[in-house]
C-alpha cells in the first residue's frame, strides 16, 4: 500500500503567519490528494482535492498544490478557527490511505 | 442540505458482530460513491471501505477484508457496514462519508461518527 508521510508532526504558528504543510507519497498519486482539516471533537472537513481543487466555500486562503509523490498545503494568514489537524489522502491507488496529520498550534 | 447519521455503535466483546448504518439525506443518494473511515481514540484517520453506485464494485483495507463488508439500499437511502470477528484493534469512530461527486476518494461530506467499543 502507499504510505503517506506528513511533514512536520506539529507546527507551531502565529495567527496572521503563513503556514506550510508537506505531504509525501511513497509513489506516485499523480493528482489524486486530497486535505482534510479536523478540529477537536468533529468530523474531518474536506479543504482541497485533485491535489489543488478547494472544496466549496473553501477560504481562498487555502491553496494546495504538487503532484506525483510531493504536495503541499499552504495557509497563507492563519485565523483562530484554522488551529486544528490537517490530513492529507491519496486515492490514486486501493487502498486509499491518509497520512498521520499535521498539528497546526498556536505559537 | 446534505446529511449523514451514523448509528449501530456501541460496546461489544472480541470476536462479536455490529452493523453500523448510515442514513443520507439531502441529496440523491444513489449518484454518490460512499465510503467507511475510521479514527482510533487519539489517532489519524484510516480508510476502510468503499462502495459505487449500484454496489457493483467494493473495496477494503487489509485491516478489515474479510472481515467487514459493505453494503447499500439506494431505495433507503442507507449505507452499512457489517463488522464480524471483532478486535480490540478496531475500537474506533466510525465515519460515512460521501465522495466528491464523479470522483473516488476525496469525501466531501461526513456523518458525525459513531463509537465502536470493542473489549471484554
């Protein structure tokens, strides 16, 4: 199966700074990554698929890009409300699979 | 708008049986690919299933073939996932999910999750 990697484990930011967060494939995915973001105690909430496609209603602030085994998800000025856990999916092959998360703290 | 309820969670010994539902509303169900996901207290998320439109096509994590198997009632509106010879492993939330619509995988809607239990 394809292993997912996130970068770093936990990532310690103020609010208004940019954060950026890495996703490596163990092979390729080509463009089939998708984010998700979960806050404490709910439902993860799907922020960017085909490595770079926002969700809907998605804050322009968000942005994903990359393909084949190298992606990124960038915030480029963090609000409160994006302190949370970030995950990042391939499914390109079966099974699908997500990396371990990205803890994005308040510095 | 567009809802998912998950249901049939709850404590069970090892090597016991649960079937988990998920009721959908608020779109038509049987245009969507559908997914199970799962997270372990504390832990990231794993995938576990998937099944097309017409349940012509599933898919499984190693962790669960053979084990668990899901299913669908497009004339209800529900998704299943019947989980036998359970582990403590598998104590967990439990997650529908609906995938983006034409696409497999990313899921763009989620039910609130239910808790599996598994222990003696």
């Amino acid at each position: 199966e394809i292993v997912m990697t996130q970068s770093p484990a936990t990532l310690s930011v103020s609010p208004g700074e940019r954060a950026t967060l890495s996703c490596r494939a163990s092979q390729s995915v080509g463009s089939n990554l998708a984010w998700y973001q979960q806050r404490p105690g709910q439902a993860p909430r799907l922020l960017i698929y085909g490595a770079s496609t926002r969700a809907t209603g998605l804050p322009a602030r968000f942005s994903g890009s990359g393909s084949g085994t190298e992606f990124t998800l960038t915030i480029s000025s963090l609000q409160s409300e994006d302190f949370a856990v970030y995950y990042c999916q391939q499914h390109n092959n079966w099974p699908q699979t997500f990396g371990r998360g990205t803890k994005v703290e308040i510095k | 708008q567009v809802q998912l309820v998950e249901s049939g969670g709850g404590l069970v010994k090892p090597g016991g049986s649960l079937r988990l539902s998920c009721a959908a509303s608020g779109f038509t169900f049987s245009d969507y690919y559908m997914s199970w996901i799962r997270q372990a207290p504390g832990k990231g998320l794993e995938w576990l299933s998937y099944i097309s439109t017409s349940s012509t096509y599933t898919h499984y994590a190693d962790s669960v073939k053979g084990r668990f198997t899901i299913s669908r009632d497009n004339a209800k509106n529900s998704l299943y996932l019947q989980m036998n010879s359970l582990r403590a492993e598998d104590t967990a939330v439990y997650y529908c999910a609906r995938d983006v619509e034409g696409m497999v995988g990313p899921a763009d809607y989620w039910g609130q999750g239910t808790l599996v239990t598994v222990s003696s």
